[in-house]
C-alpha cells in the first residue's frame, strides 16, 4: 500500500470504527442506526481503498464486503459485550429496597 490516497481512506476506516464504537458505549444514537451506518461506512471506504491500491472492482468489493463487514461486525460486538458487562456489574452493586428498609 504505496498510494496515498490508499493511506487516508484506511486511516479513514480506523477513525469509523473508533467513532462507532464510542457511540455504542456512550449511546449516543440508537445502537441498530449506529451499527448499520458503521457497517456501511466500513465496507464503502475498504472498497474505495481496494481501488485506490489499483485493484479490480470484484476485487475492491470483496475486500470491501469482507474486511469492512468483518472489522464492523467485531466492533459491534465488542461494544455490545462491554456495554452489557457493565451493565451487570451495575446491577450486582445496586443495594435492594428491601436491605434499604432494615
């Protein structure tokens, strides 16, 4: 990966996935719109970096549907598995009403 333009797309792509994952621990947004538009966003700019490196457009969209759907997909469920961790331990911690009482 000599291109440049190759290097800004793939730079490009780490910065969707960290934003995707910061808005599925923060709940910025709702969690199926950001996992979809991730998702897209991931696969789109992988395949615009297979044609940037000079490939065929088979090629591209391989790679594209692949990397991109592969890296989102574990994005995903790295977040929800953190996200739902902390929320048992969340749960754990909480006092009942009823010990509240006595």
């Amino acid at each position: 990966m000599q291109n440049p333009t190759a290097w800004l797309l793939f730079a490009l792509f780490g910065l969707i996935l960290f934003v995707m994952y910061v808005s599925l621990r923060r709940r910025w947004a709702s969690p199926l719109v950001v996992s979809a538009l991730g998702v897209l966003a991931s696969v789109i700019v992988m395949t615009l970096t297979g044609l940037a490196q000079n490939n065929t457009i088979y090629q591209a969209l391989f790679a594209g549907l692949l990397v991109g759907g592969l890296f989102s997909g574990g994005t995903v469920a790295m977040a929800a598995y953190f996200q739902s961790s902390e929320a048992r331990q969340r749960a754990a911690q909480a006092v009942p009403p009823e010990e509240m009482e006595a």
